[in-house]
C-alpha cells in the first residue's frame, strides 16, 4: 500500500462509468460473484475500483435502495461515516485484506496458500464478506494461480476475490473461465484535462501535453502533471529539438551525450518528440495552433512547418518509432540515437 494514499468511494472516480455501474448494480441486487478480474495499464484506477467496491460491500449502511435501476445518485455507495468505511479508508478493515508478495517479480504459491486459502477458511471478523485484493495478480506462477483456482472453484459464500492485473492473458484460462473480467477503457481526454485544470490547478497548455501523454490513463496524467522529473524532461528535450537544425556532425557526440542522461526514461523522452513533431506535420496540414498539444512553441513548431516536407516529418516521426524498438530489443544506445539524430537532421 503507498504510504499517504487515501481510499475514494465511486463517485470519486473519474470514468470507468461502465464498470462502476455493472459493480453497483451487482450489489444493489445481491449477484456479487465470488471472483473479479480488473484488467488495465499501470496507474488506470483498477486499485480506486477494487477498492471502492470492497468499501461499499462491506459498509454497515451503504446509501442506495436494493434493486436494479435508478440514477447515478441512487446507486450503492459507502456512507463514509460507520465504523467499517472509516476502518476502510485506513487500510486497516479486518475483512479487507491485500495479498503481498516479498519477491518483486512473483507471487509465489506459498503466498497464495499463505494469505488467501488458508485465511480464507476464517469466517468474516465483522463484515458480511472477506474479500481479497491481489494487486499484480499477473506476476502470480503457474503453481500459484493452481492453488487460488481450488479456492475460486469452491469459495466459501461470504468471500470475493480482486485480481488486478495488466495483462489478463498472462491467466491459465481455467481462472479466466471462473472470474468476472471487467476491462478499463481509456478515459475521454477532455474529462482528464477538465480534471487536471480543475483539480490540479494546472495551466491549460501543460494540461495538453499530460493529457496527450496519458493516452486516457487518469493515474498517469495526475502524476505527470505533478512530476518535476517530467518537466525537465520537457526542457531539455525541446532545447535538442530546436538546436537540431544547427548541430554540425562533429557535435553529435555531444548531443548523444546529452540523451544519454535521460536513458532511463528514454521512451518517454522519444514520445515528447513524437508528439512535438506531429504538432509540426499538424500545422503544416491545416494551420491551426487550437488542435496544437505544444500551444507554448507555436513559433518554433510555424518554422519548423515551413522548413520541412509531408514526407520529410512522416520519415522523422516513424524514425522514432523504429528507435524505440530498437532499443527495446537492447541495439547500442550510442548508435541508435545517433542515427536517429542524423535522420531528423536530414528531414
């Protein structure tokens, strides 16, 4: 659990609205299944949703009438105000319980046998169900997913099983077979930017460029729009753009060098790039700074148009693209971003 991080009731989530209702409406008409799996990228708000939904199932007098039906308002919610929500909202509720893994990249069978199947056995302390949430339920081994798999198959009536997870195909498809798989989409990007200028306080034109980067991903543009790392990020990546045209060959040793402080954040360095590139293709094609993400390098973006071809910004922008992958399959840093840099200078 991160130290600081406060529980948030659905109404505190921001989209996901699909997945909140079928989660709701499960509760208002008494059809929660034994075991759920919330499959999204890193920091999607699958730990907001288990969590909001354990809190709202265990509280003593959740607001909502029983049945399907009705508005958002009337909707099962957790009244925030009993002993369990308060319990809840400092991850200290005894009937809520979160399965660690002391390996960093497993979890391993005995910590499935350990903290769910020989826990789960133990009738509620004070709650109607004893629910389980497994955060990075996709790092779980062969022989860990086959011991929770006894348990899903024959749970006893009051327990549910949270499996958060990335990447649900890493599942045997016995467990798929037996859970609820409840996929987060991607959030519009006009709600995150609403949000982020609201919430945030943040201007509109840095907004744009977290929202941009976010790719739907609430988690992701909270953090980036908090990040002072990703602001020097920025910096430094537009001052090598617009000293690019003017860098001689023998000086791309330097440049190189450059990058290479940023190496371990590289993808995120290659993606402003991307990014601020096809800003220039964009202005290029209608003229217009309102669809800009950089809004702040308007000038620099209008000479850059001039400058250069369709073709030209097309090649650069898939010469990115080709690096990353380079890079991901481990091809020398040094010579990559330098042939990258030699093709943007030629386009």
């Amino acid at each position: 659990m991160e130290k600081g991080r406060t529980m948030a009731g659905f109404k505190d989530i921001l989209g996901h609205e699909q997945i909140i209702a079928h989660l709701q409406n499960a509760i208002a008409m008494d059809k929660v299944s034994h075991a759920y799996i919330l499959n999204g990228p890193e920091k999607s708000g699958k730990m907001m949703l288990a969590e909001a939904f354990a809190q709202t199932l265990q509280c003593e007098k959740h607001t909502g009438p029983s049945g399907e039906g009705g508005g958002e308002e009337n909707r099962p919610q957790p009244c925030m105000e009993c002993r369990s929500c308060r319990q809840a909202a400092g991850h200290n509720q005894p009937d809520i319980v979160y399965v660690r893994h002391e390996k960093p990249n497993t979890i391993s069978v005995d910590d499935i046998r350990t903290q769910v199947n020989h826990d789960i056995v133990i009738k509620p302390y004070s709650s109607r169900y004893k629910i389980y949430i497994i955060d990075e339920a996709e790092k779980m081994n062969v022989q860990a997913q086959n011991a929770l798999l006894k348990t899903i198959e024959e749970p006893p009536a009051y327990a549910v099983i949270l499996l958060l997870t990335t990447n649900a195909e890493s599942f045997l498809p016995t467990i798929l077979s037996r859970c609820v798989l409840l996929n987060l989409k991607a959030v519009p990007d006009e709600k995150i930017r609403k949000y982020l200028m609201e919430q945030g306080q943040i201007p509109d034109y840095q907004a744009d460029i977290c929202v941009a980067f976010a790719q739907g991903n609430v988690g992701k543009a909270v953090q980036l729009a908090s990040s002072e790392h990703f602001g020097e990020l920025k910096a430094a990546t537009l001052q090598l753009i617009r000293r690019l045209d003017d860098i001689d060959f023998y000086e791309m040793g330097e440049a190189v060098r450059q990058i290479s402080e940023y190496k371990l954040k590289i993808n995120d360095y290659f993606e402003l790039m991307t990014v601020w590139y096809r800003d220039v293709l964009l202005y290029k094609a209608t003229k217009d700074v309102n669809g800009l993400i950089f809004k702040d390098e308007v000038y620099e973006i209008r000479r850059k148009a001039e400058k250069s071809s369709y073709g030209g910004l097309e090649t650069i922008i898939k010469a990115l693209h080709k690096a990353q992958i380079r890079l991901d399959a481990n091809v020398n840093f040094d010579l990559v971003i330098e042939l990258l840099l030699l093709t943007i200078k030629e386009n």
